[in-house]
C-alpha cells in the first residue's frame, strides 16, 4: 500500500474525520479520542477511566492481558513492537475489536433518538391542538391553503436575513425553478441555507442538475437521508411551514404556519437531528484532496447521484449518456479512487473531497 512521507497509509482516515464519525454516532468526546487514539497511534493527553469503561461498555475495545504486547511481542521486543507496546500501555492496556456489533448498536441508538424527536414534535402540536380550538390571526400556528401558501412562504423568505432551513421532499407544488433563481440571489446575499433531501427528490428527473446543484454551486449546504417524516421549512427562526401530513393530507392546498413558541423550536430540533445524520451531498471545502486530479463535472455529478443511492438508469438518464458511456467513467472512477465497489468509490470520493 502506498504511504506518504510521513509514513501513514495514503487511504488512513484523517483522526478530526474519525473522530466526527464517531461523535455523530453519540460516542462521548473522551471515548472518541481514546479511540482514535487506538486506531491511529495518535495519543491523547490522558485516557480517563470513564473513556476506558465506555469503550469497554460499547464493545468497540477490549482489554489486553497483562505482559503482552500489543503487536504479541514480549516486553523486550525491539523496533515497531516497542513502540506499539508504548503506545498500548498510555491507552490503558486496550486493543480495537472488530465494531459491527458497535456500531449497529450506536445506529439503533440515533434512530431512537430521531424517533423520540418525531414523537416530541407531535405531542406538541397535539397540545397546542387541544389548547387552541381555533389557530387564527397572532395565535402560535396558523393554517394557509391554496394560492395563499405561495403567498405567505414568498413573503417569509424574501424577508430572510441569516438562515433558512428545509426538508426537501416530492411532490412539488411550487415554481422549482423560481424558486431556484430566488435561493441563489439570497445566497449570493449572505443568507445561509440548509436543506435535507431526500433520495426521492434526487431522483426526481432534471432536479438534482437543474435545481440542487445550481444552490450547492452557490452555496447553499446540502445533505440527503432515505427519508423524511414532514415538509419542512423554517426561516430565521421567526416563522416555521410545515405540511399538516405528507401521507393523509393533499399538501398542495395544506399547510400550517409557526410562529415563534415551543412547537417552532421542536420544529427546529427535528431539523437538526436529521441533519446530524443525514449524508452530505457537497463538502464545505471544494479543495481538491490528495489522491489525484479532481473529477470534471459530469464525474462529480455521477457521484452525487451515487452517494445518495440513485439507480443507475436514472443517472443515465440526468446525463444524457449512453450506459456505455456510463460505465467507462464508473470504471475509470473506480480505479482513480483506488476502490473495489462502489460503497468504497462513495467513501473515496468524499474523503478527497470530490463532490
């Protein structure tokens, strides 16, 4: 395998990029230091007994009998095997472990976690139900249907000023492309945007070329889950749109306006937990990582659709190619990134920051 100067493997992960995987997935900051202290031979200034029992407690490390090693070599060992040894010792005599088990443990545990914040947010709007009879006028929550939903959600983003948040899901049942042009003018403005697509709307035909990448070109922070509970939408958290219910209720003529109160900060919160987990479609910084020329556009586009689990006849499709054609720069990816299927070519591309 080749190796950098430094001597550590071209395809080692960067440590503040384990150590983010890990703290997403809930593991506590000590632990996560200690763990990536294991796997990187990075040490940390202490290993703290609580670090250690955590580890212990997730299965993600497991104790090394007194007197060996941590390459199996006697305490006399020479070369490499000391410095394992040394390292081994400050890590509180700890190995890694295989960490399926672990991580789909810290998997269920988020899931639950996104499930109670679900729960949370009904149960809120279940009391404001029952304490409001009637949500009209200056009251917490307002219903808007028909024509007046381009109305008041024109209003409220042309008076955005710092952030706006969104759930992106099908159906559509505003201008996409105006809405678009609108996104771009205020990112170019200085208002941030977050958005959360789902697979869905990936796959949409013509959107993720003629709607999302033109915002992520622009700026805006883009990520994608498989899906999403609500349509959602919260601007400079003053006012919150968010469709009554995707399943029972014809969102195109529906949808309940917050205004600032305890159910447009659950609102909020359900963003961020499905923020936090979502996948990123573009990286904050679009810098080339080391590892050869970054992808042309149409490559970069290619793995987009990849990474967010498009089907191969519908990327065919958005780019207008031959599924010859397609396949040729599937292969030629595939051997740049150095990957063996297309989950590695997934982790490669993001890791160098190719999307």
């Amino acid at each position: 395998m080749r190796r950098d100067g430094g001597g550590a493997s071209a395809e080692e992960p960067r440590p503040d990029t384990l150590a983010a995987h890990l703290s997403a997935l809930g593991v506590d900051g000590g632990a996560v230091a200690l763990y990536v202290a294991l796997l990187t031979g990075r040490p940390v200034p202490q290993a703290s007994p609580e670090a250690r029992r955590a580890l212990l407690a997730l299965g993600l490390a497991a104790e090394v009998p007194a007197g060996e090693g941590a390459g199996g070599e006697g305490a006399g060992g020479e070369g490499t095997g000391g410095d394992e040894r040394g390292a081994q010792d400050f890590a509180g005599g700890l190995v890694p472990v295989p960490p399926a088990s672990a991580l789909e443990l810290l998997s269920r545990r988020e899931t639950l976690r996104l499930e109670e914040a679900r729960s949370a947010v009904a149960r809120a709007y279940e009391r404001y139900r029952r304490r409001t009879p009637s949500a009209v006028g200056g009251s917490v929550a307002e219903e808007v249907t028909g024509g007046d939903i381009d109305r008041v959600l024109g209003e409220a983003l042309g008076g955005a000023r710092r952030e706006v948040l969104r759930f992106d899901s099908p159906p559509y049942f505003w201008d996409t492309e105006r809405g678009t042009k609108e996104e771009v003018g205020q990112l170019r403005r200085g208002v941030r945007y977050r958005v959360v697509y789902t697979r869905e709307s990936l796959a949409h035909p013509g959107y993720l070329t003629e709607n999302v990448q033109p915002c992520v070109d622009a700026g805006e922070e883009a990520r994608v889950v498989s899906g999403l509970p609500v349509k959602l939408m919260v601007v400079d958290d003053r006012v919150g749109f968010v469709s009554m219910s995707i399943a029972d209720v014809d969102v195109s003529r529906s949808m309940l306006v917050v205004r600032p109160s305890a159910l447009l900060a659950a609102l909020r919160a359900l963003f961020e937990a499905y923020w936090d987990r979502a996948l990123p479609i573009h990286p904050e910084s679009g810098a080339a990582a080391p590892g050869g020329a970054r992808p042309g556009p149409a490559e970069r586009r290619i793995l987009a659709m990849l990474v967010a689990g498009v089907p191969d006849s519908q990327i065919i499709r958005e780019l207008g190619v031959s599924r010859r054609t397609f396949f040729r720069r599937m292969e030629l990816l595939m051997a740049q990134a150095g990957a063996g299927s297309r989950f590695q070519l997934a982790l490669q591309a993001q890791r160098r920051g190719w999307l």
